[in-house]
C-alpha cells in the first residue's frame, strides 16, 4: 500500500473493557464519554472501523465473512477456519481462571444441573464448549440442562431474580457475580488448567484470508495497539471505562489485566498447544467440526 492509499477495515469487538483496552490506539470516533478519540499509533495507512456487538454476534456474522477483522470465539474459529486465519496477537486466555457457572443455591453440585435452567452466552462460546467438556466428566450432556441463550450482561440479574438456576457468566461478570450473593459452582478456567496443565483459550482475533499477501501487516498494526495500550495503561483504562459496566477505575483495570496481557502479545507455543487441545476435544466429543485441511491451526504473525 503506497502513502497515499487508505484502505478501510472493520474490526469486530465486545463491547467490554478488555477489547475496549487493546484496541484504544486504533479508536477513530466520538466516544460514549463525548470525547473526540483518534489514532495512537501508526496504521499504515489503514483505517479501522470499530464494530461493537455481544460474542455471539460476532460468532454469527463470522459466518458470512462479513467483516475482515473480528473477535470471535475459539470455539467457533472451526466453523469459519476457511474464510479467516487467527492472528498470533489479540487472544483472552483464562490462565487459571475463566469462564464460571454461578447460582444462588447453597452448596450445589454438578449433578444438580441435570434439569435446571441455565442461562448461557451463546451456543458457539467458548465457555459453552468447556461447560459441555465439564458436563461430559461430571457423567452430563447438553441435552441434560434446560439451556437457553441470554445477552452476557442479563445472565447474573437473571440467575439473582430467579429466572435460571444457574449462569454461565463471562466478562466482567466473573468479577462483579459476588456483588449480587452469588456462588460459584465451577469456574470452568481453573479447571481446564487444573486437569490440562494449559491455559483455556476463550477468544482470539482473526484476520479474513482474501486479505492475502496483508494479513501480516494488518497483524502488526494490531499487535502495535495492543503494546501501546500496555505502555500506556492508565489512559488506556480510562477509555475502556467507557464499557465497564458497574466498575470503577480500579476494577476495570484488575479485569483488564486477566484478559490483556503476555497471552495476547503472543500466544506462544503453549498458548497455541491449548487452542489445539481445546479443539481436538471438542472434535473428539462432537461438539465441534474438524479444521479444513488439517487438524492444526494455522495463525498469522505481524510483519
């Protein structure tokens, strides 16, 4: 691309501090807050469109193609490995922590689960998928819970009011459930690396593949946002509170740095091993279908 060329990309992100956080540096719009925001950093002539909708949105437009940067779950990417490639940079993985199922009984326990009503995120979540692994070891199915979709940010007022049993909460919700007096029944993070001795890869960026000869180039201006919003912490933060729902400043940051850290600089090799452990389960238990072409996955790393 020649100095005088601008090509314009859309980049499909959550609306949450995390995603909020990483691509700040690449934020050209009027914020929620009034202020006018623009690029941080060099985007080597590309424009970036930032498109803000819930996981299970994206999974679903994922599907299409439509948008040529998006996040997107790990447990979707074999749905769509045809159109999009993950990019080396930009993934949230639950180092010991991650995704839980919460409910306001005392003292519930897995097999417990077998009839109630559980609130999740979206069917081609990851948390969805590790719920159906953990189910599979606790002697359960799918088919044994009464499960039903429901936006992220409802899942807890739901499970508080009554209205499931029990949550499968992701985001900052992981962090602000005990606010409502909620427990835990099993935080599906801690025990994919407990049992797995690897992180759970929850989402990942992915890059469309007609972008060609790009793609790595693209991948760098992304990798470039991320290292800057870490450089630059606070005014980072400050942003994404522009999407932290029921969280001050010091909340905020705490839950950024679950999900913004060394694990989205870079997968690395034991990141990349637990994205193909992820789905090699899931093949294996017929939750998900197997890559095209192969049965490892294939990243993009940055020029």
């Amino acid at each position: 691309m020649t100095s005088t060329e601008t090509q314009t990309l859309r980049i499909g992100h959550s609306p949450d501090p995390d995603d909020a956080f990483m691509w700040y540096p690449l934020a050209n719009f009027v914020g929620p807050d009034g202020q006018r925001y623009t690029p941080k950093i060099d985007t080597r002539g590309y424009e970036f469109v930032h498109v803000l909708e819930d996981i299970q949105s994206l999974n679903v437009r994922s599907e299409k193609a439509e948008l040529e940067i998006t996040a997107i779950s790990i447990h979707q990417f074999p749905y769509v490995a045809k159109d999009y490639a993950l990019t080396s940079c930009g993934s949230s993985m639950g180092d010991g922590y991650g995704p839980m199922i919460v409910h306001k009984r005392k003292a519930m326990k897995p097999a417990d689960l077998k009839g109630a009503r559980l609130a999740i995120p979206g069917e081609r979540t990851t948390a969805w998928l590790s719920t159906q692994l953990w189910l599979a070891e606790h002697g359960l199915s799918k088919d044994d819970v009464r499960f039903e979709n429901v936006m992220f940010d409802q899942i807890i007022e739901k499970v508080t009011d009554g209205t499931y049993d029990a949550g499968l909460i992701i985001h900052e919700g992981q962090i602000t459930y005990q606010n409502q007096g909620l427990d835990v029944l099993v935080d599906l993070g801690k025990w994919w690396t407990d049992s797995r001795g690897l992180p759970l890869p929850l989402g990942g960026n992915c890059i469309r593949r007609d972008l060609g000869e790009a793609m790595p180039e693209v991948c760098r201006v992304l990798l470039d946002s991320i290292e800057y919003a870490l450089e630059h912490r606070e005014e980072a933060v400050n942003f994404a509170l522009n999407w932290a729902r029921d969280m001050g400043s010091e909340l905020a940051d705490r839950f950024v740095g679950m999900y913004v850290n060394q694990w989205t600089l870079d997968y690395g090799d034991r990141g990349r091993a637990a994205v193909n452990q992820l789905l090699k389960e899931g093949v294996a238990a017929g939750i998900v279908p197997a890559l095209p072409g192969g049965s490892v996955v294939d990243f993009v790393d940055p020029a």
